[in-house]
C-alpha cells in the first residue's frame, strides 16, 4: 500500500485550481485532500486537514502567499509549503522563503515536474526553478544577516529560550500549549535555520548571540 502525500491547493483561478488538481489526482502517490481560493481559508484547512504539503499562489486577493505561508507555517510547521506562481520576482522569491516555504516552482512547469518537486519538498528538499536558481544563490549569501537568531521567528525564539533553559519537547509542549510533536517540529526548524546538529549547540550559539527574549 502506497503511503500517499496529502495535499492541500490554494490558487484563486479556479480553471487553473482546478487543472492542477485533476493532474495530481493521476499521481498513486500524491493525494489532494482540500482546496481553495483564499489564505484565509488554506490556513482553516492547515489546521483541520493538517496536510503534508500545502501549493501555494504568491498572487490572491486578501491574503497573498506571502503572508499565508508565514501563517500556516508558524501554525502548522509540520506542513511543508511550495509556493507555484507565475513570479520570477527574485525579492517575491526571497520572501517566500523567508516565510516558510521550501519550493518555488514557477507555472510553466510540467504536471510530470510538479509532481516531482512535491515528492522531493515532502522529502526534506528544498527546490528552486532553475531558472531563478543562481540570482537567489547570489542574494542569500551577499545577504545573508550577521546574527543567526534574526532567522527565527518569534515563536521559535521563544522556544529556544525554553531549551536554553534546558526543558524537553514535553514539557517546552506544556508550557506553550501546543502538542510535543509540534515542539519536535519547531526544534528541527531551529536546528536548519542556525545550520547547528543539536540542541545543545543552538543553545550555545543562542548564548553567544545573546539569549533571546522571551
């Protein structure tokens, strides 16, 4: 028995919605269990459907996909973002990432390729079109920001206090209501975002940085 990958789809052009989910449909692996037209109502159904992938439009009315990927994946960061847009903008594509997203795919791309990319987000891997590759390689490391904890968002801040401070996944869970299996989540984020192995060093690193406020 194949060990489908759920996703969600959110694009405000219901011919083109429409179109991506009738192509993932013919994929035995990939499983489109929600769609929508609003980042309002792609991060509802992040909470309740909890999905492994969320394809995401940069381009909506009220909520673009900048601002629903910061949300969805400050709720929900076991669900991993690919933002499919028509925008080959480098800063778009920047922010995106910044957001939470680990895919960028650009429109044109093949049912057979979007597929391919999905398999590999769910993975671990982060994806970029080929074709914006090399510009954002460039930005990021000419940008890239001198103190590691301004990558982190406020809540994985907070959590790093809290492991500074030496508490467990548990009880860290506890202390911010939110489930163990979230906090595990959350500290894997961490770890990738101050590029360290364990807890132990991004406690460390957090410590040289000076410890952040909670």
């Amino acid at each position: 028995m194949v060990d489908r990958i759920s996703v969600v789809v959110v694009d405000d052009h219901p011919l083109f919605r429409h179109g991506v989910v009738t192509s993932l449909a013919g994929e035995a692996d990939l499983e489109v269990v929600g769609e929508t037209d609003s980042g309002e109502q792609a991060l509802q159904l992040a909470r309740t459907l909890m999905p492994r992938l969320m394809l995401l439009d940069i381009s909506m009315e009220g909520w673009d996909g900048i601002v629903t990927a910061e949300k969805v994946s400050t709720a929900c960061p076991a669900t991993t973002i690919v933002m499919l847009t028509m925008s080959d903008d480098k800063d778009r594509l920047l922010a995106a990432f910044k957001a939470g997203a680990r895919a960028y795919v650009l429109k044109g791309v093949s049912g057979q390729e979007l597929a391919r990319v999905l398999r590999a987000a769910a993975a671990g891997e982060v994806y970029v079109s080929q074709s914006l590759a090399g510009e954002m390689l460039v930005s990021l490391t000419q940008g890239k920001a001198p103190d590691p904890l301004q990558e982190l968002t406020p809540r994985e801040r907070d959590i790093l206090a809290l492991i500074g401070d030496g508490y467990t996944n548990r009880e860290i869970g506890e202390k911010i209501f939110l489930s163990e299996q979230t906090i595990k989540h959350y500290v894997t984020n961490i770890l990738q975002k101050l590029q360290v192995r364990s807890r132990v060093e991004a406690a460390l690193l957090a410590s040289r940085h000076g410890k952040p406020s909670r």
